[in-house]
C-alpha cells in the first residue's frame, strides 16, 4: 500500500519560498478548475490531466483576511481510487505552502507533468486550505477533491480496441460487443469514486450532459470545439434523431469509438464519420470533503 501523508503536520517553521514566474499567467485551457475557501484564504486550483498517472498543476493561493498574525496554508495530495496518496511538494520542499505577507497579498506555481510514481491512476487531487499555521493556531479547514474522469475512462476506452460493434453491447457474456455509448458506460462506470452514469443511449447522455452542468461530484462542462482535448466527448447527429453517436476526442483530427455495425472500437479519422457535430462536453467532478 502506498504512504497516505496525513494532512495534520506541524508547520510552524515554514519557509517562504517565491513561485515560479512561469506560473503567472495560468493555464490557457485547463481539464478542470477547483476554488477552495476558508475566511481568510482562497485557494485556485487549475489542472490539466495529461494521462492517468500525470497532471499538470497550476495553484494560487491568497490571503483574504485581516488578522496580520494569521497566515494562509495550502496543501496537495494525489489520490488513488483507495485514497492511498503522494504529497504534492512545494518549492520549499514541504508538502505544504505558507503565505507570508498579510491581507491582499498571494502567490501562484506551477508544476508541469506531476508524476507521482506510487499512483498508476490518479483518480483525484485533494486540496487543503487552512486559515493559520500550527503555531498561530488553526482557525478555519476546508477540503475539496477534484476528480480525473476523463483521462481514466479515455484510458479504458483504448483497451477496449478490436471489440466489434454490437448494437446494444455492453462487454459482457449476457451483452457481448459494444455500441457508442456501451463504450463510453463501461469506460467510466468501473472508476473507482464514480457515480455512474444514469442513462444508456447517446442521446440520453447527450441530454444529461446538456442539463449537468453544475459542478459536483459527477458533471458535464460543454467544450469549443477548438478547446477540445484528449477524453472529450462529442455528440453527433446520424438520423432524424437529435443525436444517435458519441465518441471520444482522440486529437490530431481523430477519434475512438464503436462507429458502426462490422467495425471494432478502434482510433479513426473524424472525417470518415458521416455524422454532424452537435456538442462537446468534458466529464468533471468536484467534491466537498467533511472535516469535522
């Protein structure tokens, strides 16, 4: 099993250590964002999953507060499905930040292509916002998990490839095969932490995407097509239906997919569809951690 470092560390004699000024800008396209607030402090989190074992991490942490003597602290932690983690690590070298400065003042850093090697799937980062350091005392905790769906599920989806097209398929003895949507149900239903999905054809997901977009623990966040990135879904129209096929964004003008009867799930070019775009929707989740 791997160390899960326990967020309550003593961190009195943090050291203050300037973020990277490549950090300043942010990330232009992120997979997902993350806001996690004490009075006082004010965490922004952007990442940018690159695979199931790496994501890019982009934090901005602020002091909100008036109390001189109190400072903001910030932590990172990848996740397992198990919740076996790895520290994110500062500049400092402490899994932890410390905001020195007072009211008004933050920092910002970036860390590109994290790999923490213990974890083969991150299937989330928990982010931890205290309001005062161990010393000053501890006035407000918040805890907030942000979830990496789509590069999981993408990654189920590529070893599903050679399984042939069979309308209503799901992958197993009873239901043999997969359709469009069997792919994309049993890329994601077996992740650990994930809600499932509540429907079955693509049109129905299609609809759920459109009316889910409030983040929460399992939700949809429409996408430009020019901001689409690995693991996106897109929806298209193939009949009078609104919609009758999904696949998932493969990049470089491809896809991956169970397209049609005599095919397998396999990478294709987009272009050889004889679909309609409708839509493009990232699957995302956020969740709120109890700390009492």
């Amino acid at each position: 099993m791997t160390l899960l470092v326990a967020f309550v560390v003593s961190i009195s004699g943090a050291v203050f250590v300037a973020a990277p000024p490549a950090s300043a800008d942010g990330l232009s396209n992120p997979s997902g964002t993350l806001t996690v607030e004490c009075p006082g402090a004010k965490a922004f989190i952007q990442v940018d999953w690159k695979a199931g074992d790496r994501v890019t991490v982009r934090w901005r942490l602020e002091d909100t507060g008036t109390a001189t003597a109190i400072s903001p602290v910030l932590r990172i932690q990848a996740h397992d499905a198990d919740h076996d983690g790895a520290p994110f690590i500062f500049p400092s070298g402490e899994p932890y930040f410390v905001l020195r400065g007072g009211n008004g003042h933050h920092e910002v850093g970036l860390e590109s292509d994290w790999n923490p090697g213990n974890i083969p799937n991150i299937n989330h980062l928990r982010v931890q916002v205290q309001n005062g350091t161990t010393e000053q005392g501890t006035h407000c905790t918040e805890v907030r998990e942000i979830y990496n769906w789509t590069m999981i599920a993408h990654k189920n989806a590529m070893g599903k490839r050679g399984i042939p097209y069979v309308l209503g398929g799901e992958d197993t003895p009873e239901r043999p095969g997969l359709d469009c949507s069997g792919l994309v149900m049993t890329s994601y239903n077996p992740i650990g932490n994930f809600p499932g999905w509540p429907v079955r054809r693509a049109v129905d997901m299609w609809n759920w995407a459109r009316n889910h977009q409030t983040p929460s623990k399992f939700y949809a966040k429409s996408v430009d097509y020019a901001d689409l990135k690995v693991g996106d879904l897109i929806f298209y129209k193939t009949t009078d239906e609104a919609v009758g096929h999904v696949s998932f964004w493969e990049g470089d003008g491809n896809v991956l997919d169970a397209l049609e009867p005599g095919t397998e799930v396999s990478v294709h070019p987009e272009g050889g569809l004889r679909n309609v775009r409708v839509d493009a929707f990232r699957i995302l989740g956020v969740a709120t951690v109890p700390t009492g």
